[in-house]
C-alpha cells in the first residue's frame, strides 16, 4: 500500500473542498471496498477523505410514501430498523444478507452505490424500487445513475448524501449468493408500486445492473407467477466465469424472479 494523506472533515462541503485541492483524492466510507483495493495495488490515493465524521452523514428518516437512507449509514442500521422493515420489508431483508457481520458492520448504501460492483445489492434495491440518488449537488433517478461496470453517473467530487426509496405496494428479493462473499452471483429485486406497476432488477448477472422489461409487463398485467409463462431471460450479453455460466446466470434469472414474485409483501 502507498502512503497517503488522511483526512476527516466535519462537512460534506470541507469534504469536496479537501478533495478538490488533492491530486488524486478519494472519499472513504466504510472502506470495504476502498482498502482492499489498496491493499491489492489497484487504487493509490494521494489523499483519503474520510466521510464518516461528517456529521448527519447517517440515519433513516421513514414516512407513508419514502424511506430515505442517508449514504453513511451501515447495512447493519438498515438490516435492524424496525421502521424499514415495517415500510419495505424486502429492503431491510437484503441489507441483512449483505456479506458477513463485519462487512453489514463498516459497508455503507453510499460507498455501494457510489462502488456500482455489478454483483453488490442495492443497486437492485435501487432501481426495482425506482429510487432517488440524493448527492451535494443534485438528484439522479436510479435508472440513470448506473451506467456501467464499476461506472456510475456521478461527475468528479461529487457526494452521494442520501438515497430516497418510494414505499412500494409489494416488494421481494432474492438472491443466489456466492458461498464465500455472499455478493450475488445472481440477485433480483422485484416490486410493485402504489399504481400496479412492476419492475424487476438483477444485479450479478450482466456487467451492471438491468430490468427485464418482458417480465415487468406480464408482472404489471397481473402480479402471479401464471402471469411469467414461458419468459426466460436471455443468456446474450451475461456475465460468464469461474463461478457460472451466462446460461445459468439466465436460468437463475427466471427461478429468483418467480420466487420474488410468489414472495413479495
Ligand atoms: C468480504 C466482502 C463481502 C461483501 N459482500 C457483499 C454482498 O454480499 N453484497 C453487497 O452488496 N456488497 C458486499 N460487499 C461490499 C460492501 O458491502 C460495501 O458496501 C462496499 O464495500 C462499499 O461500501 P463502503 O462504505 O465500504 O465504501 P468504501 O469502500 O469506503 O468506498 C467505495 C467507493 O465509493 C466511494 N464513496 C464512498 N462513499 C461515497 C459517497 N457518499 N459519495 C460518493 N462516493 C463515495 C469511495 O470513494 C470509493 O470509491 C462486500 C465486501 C466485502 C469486503
């Protein structure tokens, strides 16, 4: 690991202001990404913005309508708020299969989605519930927010500070965990919104996360299993490797989703 300089701002404006005077600075959450990257070779910051003094960065504000998640708070918040799990129960459950104890721990929403690792959880939490990206300067639906491998739509400097999840009428997710990082070899959020309609997010199968709009359609036609028949997701496109097969990647697709749907509260 190389030497770099470490700072703990108070604000979210010190911290883009620290950022933008380092050569090549990073902001920090919980570092569970960050670090190992570092300690691999692969990152080298001149300068590590540490956001976890910041103060307000965390907490969960829970009405009828949203559950809003400001980006430094830990899965582990999420995995044991009562009140997410009364709004949107299949939130609360997957931030409680986020790796091990000591990842839900340190892991934040903001460091996830700012990450888009196209096998991580939120980012289907985030686009099957239809969510808001709340940063510094703006708000990004999340449908616009992931746009590739490791690519997100954030502008350089730029701070996530919170993420705004519209309550859905029926919501589930499934994933297909990877024994030893439990990160998705396939995950899939479904949801149905206060109006019927459905939207269905995968993550761990393509290089970032994608709808799959035949199955929303049926979905929002009617909300059964039935109503899914013969669709099958296609294979073209997928993510092969050590792990899985984009055929079996595909297959998963079609199993979790049905799941998802026969489960959804
Ligand atoms: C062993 C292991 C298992 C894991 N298993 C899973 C899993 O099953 N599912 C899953 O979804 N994830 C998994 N993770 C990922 C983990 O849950 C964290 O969410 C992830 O590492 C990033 O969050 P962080 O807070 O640690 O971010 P950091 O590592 O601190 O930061 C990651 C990136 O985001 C940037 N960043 C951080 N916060 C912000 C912000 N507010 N605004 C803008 N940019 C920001 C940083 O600059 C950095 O580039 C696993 C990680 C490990 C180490």
């Amino acid at each position: 690991m190389e030497n770099f300089n470490y700072h703990r701002p108070a604000t979210v404006n010190a911290a883009a202001a620290l950022l933008k005077k380092s050569k090549g600075g990073s902001y920090m959450a919980g570092g569970h990404t960050l670090l190992p990257t570092m300690k691999q070779g692969l990152a080298a910051p001149t300068d590590i913005i540490d956001l976890t003094a910041i103060k307000g960065f965390s907490g969960i504000a829970v009405s009828k309508t949203a559950v809003v998640i400001k980006a430094g708070t830990t899965h582990m918040e999420v995995a044991t708020s009562a009140a997410v799990k009364k709004a949107i129960p299949a939130l609360w459950e997957m931030a409680g299969k986020i790796g091990g104890v000591h990842v839900r721990h340190k892991g934040t929403i903001g460091g996830s989605i700012a990450n888009s690792d196209p096998a991580a959880d939120y980012p289907s939490a985030c686009v099957g519930l239809g969510a808001t990206i709340i940063t510094n300067k703006r708000k990004i639906a999340a449908d616009a927010f992931f746009t590739g491998m490791f690519q997100t739509a954030l502008k350089d400097g730029e701070i996530i500070t919170a993420v705004s999840f519209p309550v859905p009428k029926k919501s589930s997710h499934q994933k297909f965990p990877n024994p030893a990082s439990r990160y998705a070899l396939v995950g899939v959020f479904v949801a149905q919104d206060a109006g019927g309609k459905v939207r269905v997010a995968v993550t761990g199968a393509g290089p970032k996360v994608f709808r799959v709009p035949e199955m929303e359609a049926a979905l929002s036609k009617n909300f059964a299993v039935s109503a899914l028949g013969g669709i099958v997701a296609k294979a073209k496109g997928l993510n092969t490797d050590m792990h899985a097969t984009a055929e079996y990647r595909a297959h998963l697709i079609g199993v979790l989703t049905r799941r998802a749907v026969e489960a959804a509260k």
